[in-house]
C-alpha cells in the first residue's frame, strides 16, 4: 500500500478516506488527523518565565495610556 499523498510504502495507513490510503505526516498535513498531544506536560511547569523584579519594565509607558 502506498501513501496516496506522497506515493511512500506505507506499512498500516494512519488515514484512509475512500479508497486512497494516508501515512500519519501527510494526514496530519490534510487535517485528517488530530495533531499530537503534548507529551511532556511537566515541562511547561518547568519552562514558565521567571520575572526579574530588579530590571524594569521596558513598556511601562504605553501599557498605562489609554487609547
């Protein structure tokens, strides 16, 4: 069987829709398939910015005025 997209040998199809089968990139790409979920979701706890409260603000001034 071979990916209808891009004519690769696929081993299982990741999508089918008809009878053209898709690999799991080009599905994706087609939005036939969800994208993947985060796997990592502790490293967004991790990775959270840290504010320096000893530099200031750079845009002080334009967040205060209103328009």
């Amino acid at each position: 069987m071979i990916c209808a997209n891009c004519n690769r040998p696929l081993k299982s199809p990741a999508a089918m829709l008809w009878r053209m089968a898709f690999g799991p990139t080009c599905a994706r790409k087609l939005s036939l398939l969800a994208p993947p979920a985060v796997r990592h979701a502790a490293w967004d706890v991790r990775s959270r910015e840290r504010r320096d409260t000893q530099t200031m603000d750079l845009f002080v001034d334009l967040a205060a005025e209103p328009k």
